[in-house]
C-alpha cells in the first residue's frame, strides 16, 4: 500500500442462473485477472455464485450444495494470489435461508456477512426465501468451515485497509449497516448487490453511492449482477461503481460485463476523517468481530487514476461558468457586507494592470453594483514607477475608464528616489530594498488616500502569492481587505477570463491582453525594447506547479515525497521530473519561511476549501522547521 493506495475492483462476470459449476469458473478467471492486474480487493455481485433470480430453486437442497461445492472450488484455485475477494452464495443455518457474502483470501473464507434488510415490495420477494440478519450473535457454519456474522476485515501490515460490507438494499435503507461499519473504522465499504435496471433507477443509484461515500468519509465499491440472469421480469446492467469520498474513480459502461478499476487512497481517507473532529472515532466503540488478513500491498502500482493538473479548477468545462460566477459572488458579497458595515462608499485599488488587480477591480464592480454605490466611488490609482511598462500602464487604465471607476496616475518615482537618498539606497542596486522601496510607497499611497476618501484599500495578493510569500510585507501585504485572499493564481486566470468572455468591446479586448501579460510584480526596469523584464515565474516557478502542491500540502496533508508522486502523474510531458523535484523543493521551504507573513493578514471571504488565514483554516507557527519534509526530497532519486 505505497503511499496508501490500494488497486479496488468491481467483477461482473457472465453468469448462469443455477450453474454453480459454471459461475465458479467465471468467477475464478475474474479474481486471477484482478490478481494480475495488482488489484487488491475485488467485489464480484450479490448471489453471484448462484445467480440472483434463481427464485424457489433457493429451496432446493441441490442448489444449496452446489453453492457450497462451488466455493470452495473458488477457493482452491485462488489460494495463491495475492487478493481479497468478496463473493454472493446462499447460506442455511438453523434451519433458516440467509444471503451472504463471503470474504475470501488464500484459500479461507475470512468471513460470511448475512444481509440484514431483505426487501419484499415491487419486484422483490426476497423474504419468501431468506431471512433478515439481526447481528446479534456470531455462528459457526460447519459446513464452510467458518463464522457468519458482523464483521470488519483488516490487513495485518496495513491497519488503513480495513473494509466492511453491506448487501444491495442494506444501502438503500434508511439507517445502513454501512454507518456503523464507517464509524467503526471501516475505511472501505463493499456492497454486492443485485439490482434491476428501470428507467432512472441508474442515477438515483449513482447519487445514493456518491454520497453514502462522501457522507462516511470512505471507499464505496457497488458491484451490480449484469448479463446472464434472468430476464423472465428483470433486466440488470452490471452497472458498478467505485467511489472515494463523494469523487467517482471508476464506473462500468451501461449493460457490460468485466472488470473495472479504481486506485483508491486509503491515507486520504483517514487524513480527512482525522481532521474533522465532529466524525467519531473508531476508538469510542468496542468491535470485536475484526477478522485479519494478510497482503503483499507494498509493491508501487502503476496508478490508474487521474490528477487534474490544476485542482482548484473544475475539471468540467460546462460547469466551469456558473462556478466562476459563484466565485465572483462570493467575493463581491464579502466586501459589500464590510462597505455596509463601515458605511463605506469608497474604495481604493492600486491597479497595475495585472491579473490580481484586474480581478480585485472585477469584485468590487461587482460590490458597488450590489450595493447600488456610483462606480465613481471605486478609486483605481496605477501609480508608474521604475519597473512599469508602457502597455500594462496602458491596460489598467483603459479597464479603469471601462467600469466606470475614477481614475488617478501618481507617479512615485520622485517619491522613492526621496526615500532611496533618506536610508542610503543607490537606484543602480537592484536588490530587495530597491524592489521593496517601491512595493511599501504604492503601499502608502493607497492607505493615505483611502484615508482622504473615508474609504477602504482592497487587497490585490492572490493564494498563491500568500502559499510563496510573494508579497512585500507591509507592501502589498497589506490592505483593509483582501478579496483574493483565497484565489489560487490558476483560478484567478480563469476568473478574469470569465469577465472577459461575457463582456464586449474594449473593455473585452483589454482583458485578454491582461491575461496574456506575464506576470509580475515590475519592481525592476524593463528590457531595452520596454517589454517586462521580472517574471514571476522564472524566478520562483510556474504557479500551475505551486497550486497543484498547495492543494495536495494543505488540503489533502500529503507528503512531499506523494505529491511529487502524483505530480510526475499529473504533468507527465509538461515537465521533467527534476523540474517537478526543483519547484517542489522552492514550494516547501518557502511555505514554511513565509508562515510570519500569513499570521497578520487583513481579513478576506473564504471561497474554496483551502484559504491560509490565521483566522480561518490555516494555524501554523512562524518559526516550524520544514526540516522533515525537506528531508524527503532530499532522499528522493529520479530514475
């Protein structure tokens, strides 16, 4: 279980309704594929050994013994591979009929987990045949040699591989064993399951999955019998899914059979429940029926899955404006909620003709407008200084003059060159107090005049900027509230792109060159022909790489030696793997030595599920050593 991924799979195999012998064979070829393929925990349908529709042949003493013959045929021909499966059969006990599931691995039957709710409405009449599990004892079947029951299953080696199972309906109930399961540590949930297909039923069961496994904080592996059992009333679709906490991994196509896989990331899962305090812990209840099993899960898979590149950013495309329009609602509530407040109806921004600028401009249209505040009362100053180039110079004006905000240049040259001859600063010497110089008198310009106005500074800085510490402190560090204080860079881009798509003219035309100027911050002077000569990143690196660390750092508590893992995944053909190696080394040692700069940030709306406010998600000591983490990717080798 490298890194804490563990290879899960959903087995749908041609059956025969009552040929036990036939199904056997079909089920054996299934876990040796699995087998082969790394998986480590397969589900195969409800009755699978049987078949699910066998109706009063469930009665018959033949088909019983067939069952039970046919299993332990499954188990002798799988009794050296390396994996867990989960197979359906009929079980007598005292008389009574029950519908199991038997977990197997090695060649023993780990367990047989009876179904507890038998539904007998619409097409079922399950009850005509078994009886409901009431879980309040174990029992030994002698005849498969093993204990039926409620039970969790772990790997001895890997104490986050433990699952529980539940059968078809058990899901569908109002109270679900998996509950119980969940809350007892089952980090995985199996359901074999026999359901028939109608019209919509298929979404619904998509939905019913999703958020079972989001709710639970766990695996979800939904196996669904398909071709092969009767049609006499029924139709099923093998449709199968796997889940990971609400994020789909895997599902089958409609009316097929086979196998599909999900790679799921048990240290993901126990990650997240670790942090929510409100999820009870499994140490709060006694559970005795652990039944263990043992694993080679240490070799690396070839991951299967896929890491959007950029996960602040939904991955789909139609959704992805209604989320920016979402996004920029929030943002503008936020501030327009702290204008109410003050009774302000001014404010000041220091618009470079950046992107962040640009999209502090775009929220606070967008407050003024929900607030019915005259735009005129939105002061945009670009304030030219030794780094300013003639076209984002031109840019933020022209975006200024097209909202309709008031508009003032200030040239602080003379202002710096002043504060350079104060403290003994040459202007040849382009080191950080050069750059710094002009970043705090922007600074106080913005301040001095928000005063004059009874108005309020918006903050430009972005998340990403604030992940790097890529602000002068007390520079543009600083303001009375910071809009984008939760934006990620690759989120901003598509903020402003948004604006640019659903507005026209010229105000659309200079948004698109904002979003094709290379970022930077134009502290130094510009090349001989007036293009940028400071780009962002060139010197601390491309800020799809950094958000990608920020989110898989923050929000998911990865190591950096995992997300260096995924991130080869993630930008394969985008970078090399030292290029990967070199930013992620710059991400981390600037995230920790730019934690004092974090701990005194103005306030700003919370939007995404990551934010680094001291106030809000994110309390981290200014002076933490980012020695262990440091420390393995130092030890990595790159082949």
């Amino acid at each position: 279980m490298k890194d804490g991924f563990i290879r899960c799979g959903c087995a749908v195999p041609d059956l025969k309704v009552a040929d036990c012998n036939y199904n056997a064979e079909e089920i054996i070829k299934a876990v040796r594929e699995a087998a082969d393929n790394g998986c480590s925990l397969l589900t195969l349908p409800e009755l699978c050994i049987t078949g699910y529709t066998c109706g009063d042949l469930f009665l018959s003493k033949t088909l019983l013994n067939g069952a039970a013959n046919a299993l332990r045929h499954i188990l002798e021909e799988t009794a050296e591979l390396e994996i867990v499966f989960i197979v359906g059969l009929p079980v007598t006990f005292s008389g009574k009929l029950f519908n199991c599931a038997a977990v197997c691995c090695k060649g023993e039957i780990l367990g047989l987990v009876p179904k507890k709710n038998i539904p007998n409405y619409s097409e079922f009449y399950e009850a005509r045949h078994f009886t409901p599990w009431s879980g309040s004892s174990l029992v030994f079947i002698d005849e498969l040699d093993t204990y039926m029951g409620d039970f969790l299953f772990c790997d001895k080696n890997n104490t986050d591989f433990i699952f529980g199972v539940e059968i078809c309906e058990d899901l569908w109930v109002p109270c679900s064993p998996s509950e119980e399961l969940a809350l007892r540590g089952a980090l995985i949930i199996c359901n074999p399951s026999a359901s028939d297909e109608v019209i919509g039923k298929k979404e619904y069961r998509r939905k019913l999955v999703e958020m079972q496994s989001a709710k639970l904080v766990c695996g979800y592996i939904y196996t669904d019998c398909g071709f092969g059992e009767s049609t006499q009333d029924m139709i099923f679709s093998g449709h199968s899914m796997i889940y990971e906490n609400g994020s789909r991994l895997a599902e089958s196509k409609p009316f097929s059979s086979g196998i599909i896989y999900g790679d799921m990331d048990l240290e993901r899962l126990a990650g997240e429940r670790r942090r929510m305090n409100t999820y009870p812990r499994s140490s709060d209840f006694k559970y005795e029926r652990m039944m263990e099993f043992e694993l080679d899960t240490e070799k690396e898979l070839t991951l299967g899955r896929y890491f959007p590149r950029t996960p602040f950013v939904p991955s789909d495309k139609s959704d992805l404006a209604a989320r920016c329009e979402e996004i920029l609602t929030m943002q503008a509530t936020g501030l327009a909620t702290r204008l109410r407040h003050i009774g302000g109806k001014t404010a000041v921004i220091g618009l470079s003709g950046g992107l962040d600028s640009t999209l502090a401009l775009i929220v606070t249209v967008h407050a003024f407008d929900m607030l019915s505040l005259d735009r005129k009362g939105i002061i945009a100053i670009t304030m030219p200084c030794f780094g300013t180039t003639k076209r984002t110079k031109s840019n933020a004006l022209t975006l200024a003059e097209e909202y309709g905000a008031s508009i003032r240049e200030i040239d602080i040259s003379a202002s710096v060159r002043q504060h350079f001859k104060d403290i003994g600063q040459s202007e040849d010497v382009h080191d950080v107090s050069y750059e710094n110089g002009q970043a705090r008198e922007r600074t106080q310009v913005i301040m001095d005049i928000a005063n004059m106005t009874g108005g309020i500074v918006i903050g430009t800085g972005d998340l990403s900027e604030l992940a790097l510490g890529w602000a002068t402190y007390n520079g543009d560090h600083m303001s009375m509230y910071g809009v984008n204080c939760s934006i990620p860079k690759t989120l901003v881009r598509h903020l402003v792109a948004y604006e640019a798509d659903r507005t026209s003219g010229e105000l659309s035309r200079v948004l698109e060159d904002i979003l094709d100027t290379p970022v930077s911050p134009e502290l130094l002077p510009p090349s001989e022909d007036g293009m940028i000569s400071q780009k962002t990143e060139d010197i601390v690196g491309p800020y799809e790489l950094h958000d990608f660390f920020l989110y898989y750092m923050v929000r998911c508590g990865f190591s950096p030696k995992k997300i260096f893992r995924i991130a080869k995944i993630a930008f394969e053909g985008a970078y090399s793997d030292d290029t990967i190696l070199k930013w992620l080394r710059i991400f981390v040692r600037r995230f920790f030595s730019q934690q004092f700069k974090r701990s005194c940030l103005p306030d700003g709306p919370k939007v995404g599920s990551v934010t680094l406010s001291p106030r809000g998600d994110w309390r981290m000591p200014s002076d933490a050593s980012a020695a262990l983490w440091l420390s393995e990717l130092d030890d990595m080798n790159i082949v």
